[in-house]
C-alpha cells in the first residue's frame, strides 16, 4: 500500500500515514483517525476510550475524502446522530479507519469538551 496524508484542521497538521506500519495506540481502532492522530500528538477527545460509545470523537471529514475510511455502520451512524452539529460528512474518529488521503475537522464545540 502507499503511502497517504492526513490533514487535520482547524491547525492544519499533515501527517503522513504509512499503513504498513500503523500507528497501535489502543485508542480506536488501527489505523484509525484516532489512532493516528494520537500516536502524532494531535488531540482529538473520546471519553470512551476510544470504543464508539460516547461521540466525543465527532470529526466532520471533506466531502469526497469519505470514500478514503472504512464504511460507517449502523453503531456508528447512531452515535453521530445523537453529536451535536453532525452532518452527513461525521465520522467517529475511533472507528473510521483511514485507506487514503483525508482531510478532517475537528469542531471547535467538540475540542476540550470533555476533561478525563
């Protein structure tokens, strides 16, 4: 596999991704945005740890960069219903796991929301 950028605003941080060699933080699932973000020192809360049970993890990925992660489920898609400021581009960090070049937000509601 090749190698992908992952770019995670509002602060603009690129990182580049080799998925032979996946970030293992134990905070998402592989290789997933979570995951990665963690193991660069990007902080994305998710007060579950990281298992998709609370929506703390709510980013909002750039239009067609959605077809660069996993499929979203229905365990997931239920979570984001219930974040506020969900649209149709939300994904749960900890469980969208990244196979190419994405862009992603982190909402400014989201960032500090939660304290563990």
């Amino acid at each position: 596999m090749t190698k992908y950028n992952i770019t995670f605003n509002p602060t603009g941080t690129t990182v580049e991704v080799d998925p032979a060699n996946f970030p293992q933080t134990g905070e998402g699932k592989p290789g997933s945005l979570l995951d990665i973000a963690e193991a660069n020192g990007i902080d994305i809360p998710h007060a579950c740890g990281g298992e998709g049970a609370c929506g703390t993890c709510h980013v909002i990925v750039a239009g067609a960069d959605t077809n660069n992660l996993s499929e979203c489920d229905d365990d997931e898609l239920d979570m984001i219903d219930q974040v506020p400021g969900a649209t149709l581009s939300s994904r749960l960090a900890c469980l969208a796991v990244v196979k190419g070049d994405v862009t992603v937000t982190i909402p400014n509601w989201n960032r500090n929301l939660v304290s563990e």
